[in-house]
C-alpha cells in the first residue's frame, strides 16, 4: 500500500478542518485529525456489596417497606449504574415450605437529603479505586427517606421444600442486563430496593441473600 491524496479547492470563506500538515510524495498534503467522542459518564470506582443474611416472612413486605435499599441521596452529582444482581436462597431448617414468595428489585423515588439508616460497606472492585461519593448507600433501613414505589425490575423465587425432611441445594440466580451498556441507572433521588413480594410460609425459617456489583459515575447526563 502506498501513501496517496485526493486534491480540495483552494482555501475559500467556510469553515475551517482541524488538520496536520505534512509532505507525502514530494507533496504538501492536510492530514485531517479526528477525535473519537468520549461518553459524558466517567466510572471513578465500583464496588461489591452483600445483603447479609435475610430470612423469608410468613408475610409478604408493607407497602413502602425493603430489606435492602440503593439510594443516591437527592443531592447527589453522581450517577450509580447496578450491573450484575446475585440471589442465593437455601432451607433453614427442615421445614416443609411449599409457597414460593418472590423476592423483588422494585424501584423507587424519595425525598429526604439525609438518608440515614444502618449502611453496608462495600467492598471496592480494585483496591487502586478511589473511595465512593459519600452521597449514596446500600442500606438495611429506610430512615431519612420518605418513599414512593415504582415498578418491579427483577424478581427471583426462594427455595421451597415439599415435605418436613431433608434438604437440597441451594438455589442460585442473577440478574444481568440483556444489553451490557444498559445496567440499571440510578439518578439522584432514586433507588431500588429488595423487597419480599409475596406470603411465605408460617414459621418460614428460608434464608436469601442479594449481591449487588455497582459502578459510580461521575458525571449526571
């Protein structure tokens, strides 16, 4: 392959092109610069988090009413994107449970700049990251926000055991995004929680834990 160019009229009165100067074949020729376009949101860390253990109700949750929340506190200049959601459920006893509540990621909205209830630590994906935006959590407890509830993105089915005896696996599922450039974004003001949608089984002794892979941005657009 060699070096060749296609000649432009002279200069005239239109819009100027970013280009490089230089001699090709003898020749003085533009070389045309172009910069690929950068994403507005920029990743500044990311971050593991565990639920703990949770155990099922015989209940269904209130209204207004989760076991774990990921906010982003109304005040927020940062962007959270959720990209990977991890349920477990297991038998905690040798309880015959044969309901099969499910267990939802339901979105919401709130208010209240002061969130405050019993947050989980996180666990950073690479220890090079910076340490997250103090403006959000993953909490156990709703306090400082005032709720409003939106629609279910997810939702797994615990374990369920036919008879009194006995024991299985336990039961394992994700949540990841058809689309890897569209994990669940949450903007300031926003959040989702895990919540029991359904009644389980009296004396419900089952056992579930939820795993969130979180990424902040930097940049709200």
């Amino acid at each position: 392959m060699t070096n060749a160019y296609a000649q432009l009229p002279a200069d005239g009165s239109g819009r100027k092109v970013d280009a490089l100067q230089l001699t090709v074949g003898g020749s003085l020729v533009l070389q045309q610069r172009m910069i690929a376009r950068q994403h507005e949101r920029t990743l500044t860390t990311a971050y593991w988090f565990h639920s703990g253990a949770l155990t099922v109700a015989a209940a269904a949750d209130s209204a207004l009413v989760g076991r774990v929340y990921v906010e982003n506190d109304p005040d927020s200049s940062v962007l959270l994107a959720v990209t990977r959601i991890r349920f477990k459920s297991q038998l905690g006893s040798a309880l015959a449970t044969p309901t099969s509540p499910r267990i939802v990621i339901r979105w919401f909205t709130f208010t209240g700049n002061t969130p405050s209830g019993s947050a989980i630590t996180g666990v950073l994906q690479d220890s090079t990251f910076a340490a997250k935006n103090s403006n959000w959590d993953v909490r156990t407890a709703s306090t400082g926000m005032t709720i409003t509830e939106g629609g279910d993105i997810a939702g797994f089915y615990v374990i369920a055991g036919a008879t009194a005896v006995g024991y299985t696996a336990a039961s394992v599922d994700e949540w990841v995004p058809a689309d890897p450039t569209r994990p669940i974004i949450i903007r300031a003001g926003q959040g989702i929680m895990v919540k029991q949608a359904d009644a389980g089984t009296t004396s419900d002794t089952r056992r579930f834990s939820v795993d969130f892979d979180i990424e902040e941005w930097s940049v709200a657009v």
